[in-house]
C-alpha cells in the first residue's frame, strides 16, 4: 500500500511539473523573470511593498488589470513577467508580447483571414502582458484592434507595461 501510495504521489508531482512547463512555454516570456530574482535595491524608487502586494495575485483572482509605468530601465518588464510567471506557477495562463507584435499578428489576421481566430487566441489566457504599450502612434485599425481586443478580454485581467503615465 506504501508503494503504490509512493507511486501515485509521483505521478501526481510529475504531471504538475509537465503541465507548469506547458504553461510557461505557452507564456512566450523573454526572460523566466521572477519576483525573488528581482533586484530592488537597484531601483530605490519603485514601490517594492506594491510590488510584492502584486504578487499575491487578488488581481488576477476578480479579474482586474495592471499598469506599470515609469522611465526606461527601472524593471517594467521584469516586474510583468515575473507576475505572470507567478500566475503560471498557480495555474494560470498567461501570454505575453510587446504591443507592437500583437497588433501586427491581429492586422496579418486582417490580411489572411484569420482575424477571428487570432482574436480569441489573445482572449484565451487568463492573464494577457502587454509589454511597451504605447511605444507608437496607432493606426485607426490598430487602434480599433487594441480596443476590440480589451473590451473582449472584460473580466480577464491584462498587464500592461508603458514608458508613458496614463491620463
């Protein structure tokens, strides 16, 4: 009974590890970024207590958003992809991109006819980083991508990372 109870339990271990690693490779993170690798003494300005407050996810779980803004080089996108690899770690899927790629897969949509399924595509994860938003002027079309992409994600949380305050 020891044995098989030993046997189930690795089984158990080794099919959360299969399916952690799914979700990571599914993530599309540049880096495997974590919160316990992040350096806050190298920026004394971000609010580190925010920071680790985030981590504890209460976003995700009623479905809200985070933006993270401020000057080039502070960690925007470390910050972003360590709490989407958080997320993953609890269970969670989680895609992230630079805007600029997103909006370029949903205008090669428009071209091929594959709109639709690129759309719900980036609706599908539970969590979506969008890193560098902003970055450009958008396009009448792109605009009206970005904007059919948030309003179809309501109630599924984003992570947005910008080098502009919103307004």
């Amino acid at each position: 009974m020891d044995f098989l109870q030993v046997l189930c339990q690795d089984e158990i271990t080794r099919r959360e590890s299969v399916a952690l690693e799914r979700r990571l490779r599914r993530a599309r993170f540049e880096q495997q970024a974590t919160l316990e690798g992040f350096d806050f003494h190298a920026s004394p300005k971000l609010p580190a207590a925010q920071i680790r407050d985030l981590a504890a996810l209460r976003w995700l779980h009623s479905g809200e958003s985070v933006i993270l803004f401020g000057p080039v080089g502070v960690g925007k996108t470390h910050v972003a992809q360590a709490l989407g690899h958080q997320a993953v770690r609890q269970g969670a899927n989680v895609r992230f991109a630079k805007t600029s790629r997103i909006l370029g897969e949903l205008a090669g949509g428009h071209a091929d006819r594959t709109w639709d399924k690129r759309m719900r595509d980036l609706i599908r994860p539970d969590v979506l980083i969008l890193d560098d938003f902003a970055m450009r002027q958008l396009s009448a079309s792109q605009a009206d991508d970005l904007y059919e992409l948030v309003s179809e994600r309501q109630g599924r949380s984003l992570i947005i990372t910008s080098n502009r305050a919103p307004r």
